[in-house]
C-alpha cells in the first residue's frame, strides 16, 4: 500500500571489506563528536594520523569474524520485517559512516513520495557521539524536506526491556548461579563532564532493568554495569570491562551488550571473542554473551510502540 510515511533507522554502519572500514574510520574520525578537535583543519590530519595507525590491526578484527561486521544484514532483515509488519509507513535506514548515507536515501524518499517521516536513531541512550551526530548528519541532507519526529531515546520503554529481559533469560534457567554484566560501549570522560547525558541515562537503564529482573522473581548472584571499546590514553567511563571481569574469577557471568540494537563487531568481536580471551586468562567460570534484540518480533512490536 502506498504511503506518505516512512521510519527512518539511523545507525553507525560498519564494515564490509577493508576499503569499506577505511570509508568507516575516515568518517567517523572526521566527525566533530567524536574527534572533538574545532578546527576541521587538524582534526582531519589527526583523523589521517589515526586511520593510517589503526586500519590494518582494525581490519584483522574483521576477518576474526568472517571479514565483515554482521549489523548490515541484520539491519536489512530488521527493515524488511517492518516494511511488512509496520502499517502506515515505509521503513528506510541510513548509517552514519558507511553506505547507505543520508543523502541517498533522502533522494530516495523523495522519489517515492514521503514527506512525513519518524526518525528512530537505534541508540537507546542518547549521546552526542551517536544519537546527535546521527541526527546532525541527516538534517544536513534533509533541509526541512519533511515533517519530522524524532525519537530521542526509547531506554525506558517497557516493550523494549521486555526484549532484553527474554534474551538474558534465554542465557540460564539458574540466574543465582550466574553474574549479570551490563556492557556498554565506552566514552572519554571529558564528553560526559562536557554534559553527555550517556552515562547518567545508562545508569538509569541498568537500574530499570534490575527492577524489572526482581519483579519477575529472577535473581542473579549479582548486576553489574561496565563500559567497553576503550582506545587511546584519555581518562574513560569506568570501571572498563576488562576490570570488572577481575572480580569473577572462579564465577559464571553473562554479558548483555547494553548500548547496542544491532550485533556488530563490538559484540561479535570484543564480547565473543577478545573479552572472552580476557575472561578466559583471569578465570571466569561460565562466560555467555547475549545477542542483541536484532531483528526479533518481540523488538518489531517494541518498535510499534515505542514510535505511536
């Protein structure tokens, strides 16, 4: 059925060849939230600087998970799912860093018609290097084609922590044997002191999520919050996952990647794979890893409600 409307799902991206992760860390590098650099000048010489010092250990990441991050398929099945799950609109995506950028889906839209448009960034906490860079990126392109929604966060919506409830579930039937990690991708702490609400949001989710957890009589040894994907040697949220992990030598934990919708290669990488390694080495127990809501009905019908 034809329609005026559309969802509009913005992400990161990610890579799927090492010509592609370079687009990745050339952009993401470029953009003023994240390389807090003013002058554009510099901050692309630093960018430069860095993608010519990481690209290659990044791109051997890669090929530890079959050289290509898993986010782009699954955010197509997540899109097709809704194109014939959500009434009323048409449901586009567009990543921040990688194709399909704004612009092209924006003349796409276009072309078919859409002038009513939700924005739902697949951030649930908002940060200034996700959510509002996101958003910067499309209304660049945009220019006050549409009439706009935007939803700014959706961390509290019960539908949704439903979802991730399930799948923390899906891990054990004996959740006191096991210690539940909440990880979240990482931040320098200057962005949070600057006033990113990231961190304080997080906790916030961490919190609604245990309450959740009690409620539903399930009681894990213990809750945790930890934050992943640190680089560089600024000061970050703390405590880091590699830290936390200290603490569980000898006990089964399992992780739940918090700040993600979408598995990617910070999951299928760092948590499957290179924190594992780390939890391996101290002598962590049991070590499980949840996917992420992905594309599961249970998230198509948070997604309806979180949007009405």
């Amino acid at each position: 059925m034809k329609t005026n409307k559309a969802l509009v799902l913005l992400n990161m991206g990610g890579a799927r060849s090492k010509d592609e992760l370079k687009t990745f860390l050339t952009n993401m590098f470029n953009d003023r939230n994240i390389l807090t650099i003013k002058c554009g000048f510099f901050r692309g010489l630093v960018a430069s600087m860095i993608v010519k010092s990481r690209l290659n250990s990044a791109w051997k990441n890669y090929e530890e998970i079959g050289s290509e991050t898993p986010l782009h398929k699954l955010t197509e099945k997540l899109v097709d799912k809704l194109n014939t799950n959500l009434k009323g609109y048409k449901t586009y995506q567009v990543m921040r860093y990688t194709p399909p950028f704004a612009s092209d889906v924006i003349k796409q839209m276009e072309e078919d018609g859409i002038d009513d448009i939700t924005i739902l960034p697949l951030y649930p906490q908002y940060s200034t290097t996700t959510t509002k860079s996101s958003l910067e990126d499309f209304e660049l392109y945009s220019d006050d084609k549409f009439t706009t929604k935007i939803i700014k966060t959706f961390y509290k919506n019960e539908k949704f922590n439903n979802c991730i409830v399930d799948e923390i579930m899906s891990q054990t039937d004996t959740p006191q044997e096991y210690n539940l990690i909440f990880s979240a991708h990482g931040l320098p702490q200057k962005i949070v002191d600057a006033g990113d609400p990231y961190e304080k949001q997080m906790n916030e989710h961490v919190e609604i999520l245990s309450n959740m957890l009690k409620k539903k009589g399930i009681n894990f040894n213990s809750i945790s919050l930890a934050y992943q994907s640190k680089v560089g040697p600024l000061k970050w949220l703390e405590p880091s996952l590699d830290d936390a992990l200290l603490d569980f030598k000898d006990k089964n934990v399992i992780i739940y990647p918090l700040a993600f919708i979408v598995d990617n290669s910070e999951t299928d990488f760092e948590l499957n794979l290179e924190y594992r390694e780390i939890a391996e080495e101290i002598g962590v127990g049991d070590y499980k890893v949840c996917k992420c809501v992905n594309d599961s009905d249970l998230f198509i019908e948070a997604i309806k409600d979180i949007i009405k």
